[in-house]
C-alpha cells in the first residue's frame, strides 16, 4: 500500500511570495512513482493549477476548502454546492453589517470555469486582494451583487470583531445548514469569514479522495497551517504543522516542524523521512 502525502498550499507548500522553489518542487515529485501526492486548499482550481506548473499531483486535489474535488486534468469528482436562495440571503445578511462577499462560483461545468463574483463595494482589504487578482479572466463585477446557481464558497473580509459578529448572526439565522469558518488572513492582514456547505471541507474532501481512490487513512500525511486544515489533521495517520501555524494547529499536530514554509518545511521533511 502506497503512502499517501496531501498538503496545504498558501503558507504551508507556497512560498510567501506564492512561488514553489526547485528544491521543494524536485522533493515532492521524487515520490510521485512510489506515492500518492495531491493537495488540500481553499484556492480555485484555476490558480491551484497555475501555482503548481511542474509539481506531481497524481490524485484528485481537495479545492475551494472541500468544495470541489478534481484532478488536475479537470475531471470533476464531487461537489458541495450553496444554491442561490441561501446565498443571496447571506448576501444580504452580511449587508445589515455594510460589507459585500467575495462569492466563488461555478460558471461552467463542462470545463471547469469557476468564477469570481464581487461588488463594486469594497473595503481596502477587498480592494487588496483584487489587485492580486487584476489579471485573472474569471472576475465578475457586480452592483448590487448576486449569487450564481452554484456557489462553492461566500467570504468576507474585514477586521476580526466585525467577522466575528457577522459569524455569530449568520449562524444564529442558519445553523447547521452552513459552515462557518473565521481565521486570520496572512497576505492582507485582517481576517476572513468563508461560509461553505456544511460538508464542504477538507476532513470530507479527504474521505471522498479515500473511498475514490482506495487508500488507508494510517498512511496519510498531512501538511497544514491554519484553522481549516484541524480537521485533515484528526483523520490522517500522521499530521504535520508548520513552525508558521497557528497555535491551535500546532496543538493538533503529531509533528511540528522547525522551518516554515518560506524555508521549504514540507521538502525538508519529506527529505528527512529519506534519510532515515
């Protein structure tokens, strides 16, 4: 039975300036021959792809934190879905706070177009994280902003008080029917709020690659950083935190690491387990 090797992608694989070096890109593929390798992240399948241009992925990725699970070639496995009716519902709740979402959605399933839906209300930490995205074709500007028919993820973006508030409304309204997910946002310095599908996540997006594939949990590793990634970290045999976690995920951990992900962490354990 093969081991099986899934990791995060911003400040865990990444670089902080979201590029993949040579030494980690050449440790990760020396195991594609012997090993299962994909990745676990809350980015699109579009930039997911354009991060990764020379790295071995040789089994279905865990996209948009769970929501949509594909392999690179584009082969949609499955999907966790928000429909339109609750999603502009939470659009307008997230309103009554004065703050629009930031919606990723599925335009095109045939060819796996995601799309990129936002409001020409924003605040600077929106207007941030566009300018990073100023070049991608898969933006949508809206006034007024909408929902799609099929909505991977809705995320907010502010200060930690006005998310935290938001959260706790939105959950007092839905409940269990959503996933509610509040973590600090390390490129812009504020916090996020993503709502998801309450199965939409990367505990569930690893089951479903599991019973896809046919692999024992035991021989999973996991790579993570932040509050998404606790609950890979509860089902893999083996789970790793980076030395740049958060506290929390570092308790959860059966190894942290002593370089973070601008040093290569993820390549140097690999590299070590070689070694052994």
């Amino acid at each position: 039975m093969k081991n099986i090797y899934i990791t995060d992608l911003d400040h865990t694989f990444l670089r902080n300036d979201l590029s993949v070096s040579d030494y980690t890109k050449n440790t990760w593929n020396s195991y594609s021959e012997d090993s299962i390798l994909s990745i676990a992240t809350a980015r699109t399948y579009m930039k997911t792809a354009q991060f990764l241009g020379g790295v071995d992925i040789n089994a279905p990725m865990i996209l948009l934190d769970g929501a949509l699970i594909a392999t690179m070639d584009k082969k949609i496995i499955d999907t966790k879905f928000m429909g339109k009716d609750i999603s502009d519902m939470i659009i307008d709740e997230g309103w009554k706070f004065g703050i629009y979402p930031f919606i990723l959605s599925l335009a095109n399933s045939k060819n796996l177009t995601e799309a990129f839906l936002h409001d020409e209300v924003l605040n600077k930490h929106q207007r941030e994280v566009l300018n990073r995205y100023s070049s991608a074709d898969n933006l949508q500007k809206h006034s007024g902003i909408r929902a799609m028919e099929e909505n991977f993820k809705i995320v907010y973006m502010g200060e930690e008080d006005l998310l935290r508030e938001l959260a706790e409304h939105l959950e007092n309204i839905f409940g269990n029917d959503l996933k509610y997910i509040l973590a600090p946002e390390a490129y812009v310095g504020c916090y996020f709020l993503t709502i998801l599908h309450p199965e939409a996540d990367k505990s569930h997006g690893i089951q479903t690659i599991s019973e896809y594939i046919g692999f024992d949990l035991e021989k999973l590793t996991v790579f993570g950083d932040n509050f998404n990634d606790i609950g890979m970290f509860n089902l893999a045999g083996t789970s790793v935190a980076m030395a740049n976690a958060q506290p929390e995920v570092k308790d959860k951990a059966d190894i942290v690491l002593s370089h973070n992900n601008d040093e290569d962490g993820v390549a140097k354990y690999l590299q070590g387990l070689k070694g052994a």
